[in-house]
C-alpha cells in the first residue's frame, strides 16, 4: 500500500488539532505524528479575532498556540494550506487535495465548522466577509479606519463582539438580527435588554426583528436591504449567523453523524480508531447526559487533549465542564453549565444587570452560572453544578 505511515495523523490545524497533539506527546512521546490544517499557517487562538487583535491588546504573533520550535522539538510533522478531501477508514488511510496519501494507527477528526451563508441575493457577493478565520482579520484590519462604516449580520457571539470592536475603533456600525435582543440564546431578557441599551447607548444602531433580503455591490461599497424596509449604505458588510460542523469526511466515510460527528465518552467515532474533537463532535455531556456540540475555546482546548490522550492509549472519560467567556464594552462574563435562556433564572446583584451571578434553574437545581462582571468564580460554580446545589445553597454571595 502507498502513502506515507504514521502512528497519529491529526486533521484540523485549530486549538483542539493543536491540543490533541499535545495530548499524545503528554503519553506517547516517539510515536509519529502528523497535524494536517487547511490554513495556510500555524494554530492560532480564535478569540482574540473578535477581542484583543483589534483593542491592541493582543499581538499577531501572541495568538499562536505553539510557535514552529515546539512542533519541531517535539517531532510532530506540520502540514499547513493542505486539505484533506477523503478518507478510507478500512485502509485507514487519508487523501489530502493534491493526491497525497497518509496511512495512520489513529485518527483525530478536528475539522471545526464553516460560517453559515446569507441565503440572500447579494450573500456571496465578494467582499461580503463571514468572519471566522486570521485571515478574514488580515483582509479587513488595514482598511478599517475611523468614520468608515460596517453593517454587522447576526446577534450572537460572533457579532456582537465584533460590533463592540469595530464601534471601539470609531467605525459606524450597525447591527441587525432577527431576535428582541443580543445573545438571546443564553440572556434572560433583562441582561438582554441591558446589553441593547449599551450598544445604543456607544452609538450603534440596533435593528432588532430585522434581517437582511437583499445586498447590492455599488463601486467600493454596499447596500444592504432589510425585510422591514431599511436600506444600509455601507463600507463593509460582517456576518455572523453561525456555523456547521465539517463532517463531511465522516459522513463520506461512514461514520455516525448527527449534530456533528457523533463519539463516545473517549471520543472514539464509530470507527474504534478514528476520534474527532472541538467544534465538529457531538458528544454525551455527563453532567447532564445530554447530546451537545460545544463551539467555544475552553472545549476545543480540553476535548482535543483528551482525545490526543485517548488516541495514545490514556483512556480517560471526556467528562470536563467547559466555560466561556465575552466581553462586550464594560460588560464582560463568564459562563459555564447549561446556559439557556429558556430555563427558569434566577439573578443575584451587586448593580442590576452589570454585576453579579444569574443561575440557570431546573426543578429548582442550578445548571448553569452566568457570572457578569464576577471573575475567579467559574471553578466554585462548576462545582455547584456537578453537585447538584440549588441555588439556596450555592456558596458564591461574596462575590456579588
């Protein structure tokens, strides 16, 4: 058989590919070792894209998750601008796009997820930017400049962070989307609104109950137009609705999919020696044994160890409770457990709606913490979590 052999290839070049092999070297530190990402450049950290990149806080060269000396010193074979386009999981062999054939012991899927696209006339206009990658960063960071004007599709993560950032770079923003509030997923409606009034309050303009049904090209700029009527002269136009999970070498392969890639508690696929990671594998979350796909950091950062681990024979659960975080002007949180705004919450503060904890009830039980403008505190409420404490109980009134 052809093709080049090693002991782990790794497919994805994002924080859980770069995690993972980190992981097999934490066991296994002389098997071979391959990491093939589709960017033309080494891991990096994501959110910094939509925070310190653009408040100067955080340096291009900072956001790199390992420079080239740690994959080299630790003998892992780097292949990054290389995407790999099929995979045999009887040969156990991978293919990437021009023609290359890798063999491998295991396997780790860690392909992420691509921007959903405006399903719009004008959505895949060039210059339309579905913000997710460096290199979107790099293609807008030099033409951004003070009084230009950016239209910002989608209230969620993605765009309220990059709204918050643009506005703080004196650009005039507007954002559109179509729920009562940012974030609606995860605020109850009184942080919600509380965040609305903010973004109005910095100079942002907020059509909410709105979206997009048409974009124009006109010369260097955009016109956007809205289901409620409005018409957006703008210099650039920023979506950010989400994304959806690669799996398509999965489902090509054969293997179980779902919401993503469907794994074990080992992250094991249905093929014993093919795992996958990050924000392409749904999983049984065992605090709740619900099926989840977790699309933030701190998971691709813990879930692509462990399944580095796992692949290098460490057999460890994957059972870690993951937080995230934002900062939105002043109001910065973090969070961790279920946060769903659907859930009964309840809120305890220092200042209504900028400072304190909002718990995420069920039957009375605390499944999830917000903790607005409280830091140091997501290790204490994990633990409330996996114990079950109801919010009576919960031991974290002095930090309010």
């Amino acid at each position: 058989m052809n093709g080049t052999k090693y002991d782990y290839v790794i497919i994805g070049g994002g924080l859980a590919g770069a995690s993972a092999a980190e992981g097999i070297r934490e066991v296994d530190t002389k098997g071979s070792v391959l990491l093939i990402g589709s960017e033309p450049r080494l891991p990096y950290h994501r959110p910094p894209l939509t925070k310190g990149l653009w408040s100067g806080k955080k340096k291009l060269e900072d956001i790199f998750v390992r420079n080239e000396d740690f994959y080299t010193g630790q003998n892992i074979d780097v292949r990054h601008g290389v995407k790999a386009i099929s995979l045999d999981p009887t040969a156990k062999s991978v293919t990437d796009g021009d023609g290359r054939e890798y063999r491998f012991g295991k396997l780790l899927l860690a392909t992420g997820g691509v921007p959903n696209r405006l399903r719009i006339p004008g959505g895949d206009l060039e210059g339309v930017i579905y913000y997710r990658f460096l290199d979107d960063y790099l293609n807008l960071s030099p033409l951004v400049k003070e009084g230009k004007s950016v239209v910002v599709i989608g209230g969620g993560f993605i765009g309220t962070e990059i709204a918050a950032a643009l506005c703080q770079r004196n650009l005039n923003v507007t954002m559109v989307f179509p729920e009562t509030y940012p974030c609606s997923r995860i605020f109850p409606g009184s942080v919600g609104i509380h965040v609305l009034e903010e973004y109005r309050h910095r100079g942002i303009t907020v059509l909410t109950g709105d979206a997009p049904s048409e974009i124009e090209k006109r010369n260097i700029s955009f016109l956007v137009k809205t289901n409620r009527g409005q018409t957006l002269d703008t210099d650039f136009v920023i979506a950010g609705i989400g994304i959806t999970p690669s799996a398509e070498l999965a489902q090509a392969a054969g293997l179980a999919v779902g919401d993503g890639i469907t794994v074990n508690s080992f992250l094991q696929t249905s093929h014993p020696d093919i795992y996958a990671a990050g924000d392409n594998a749904q999983f049984t979350e065992q605090q709740f044994m619900t099926a989840v796909r977790v699309e933030h950091w701190d998971n691709a950062l813990n879930q692509g160890k462990c399944a580095g681990r796992n692949m290098a024979g460490a057999r460890e659960p994957y059972a870690y409770m993951s937080y995230f975080f934002s900062d939105l002007f002043d109001f910065g949180y973090e969070a961790v457990g279920r946060i769903d705004s659907r859930l009964e919450t309840h809120a305890d503060w220092q200042k209504e709606n900028e400072k304190g904890i909002v718990y995420y009830l069920m039957d009375g039980v605390i499944h999830g913490m917000l903790m607005c403008n409280v830091w140091g505190k997501v290790d204490a409420a994990r633990i409330s979590i996996q114990n079950n404490v109801s919010r009576a109980q919960a031991d974290l009134r002095e930090a309010v």
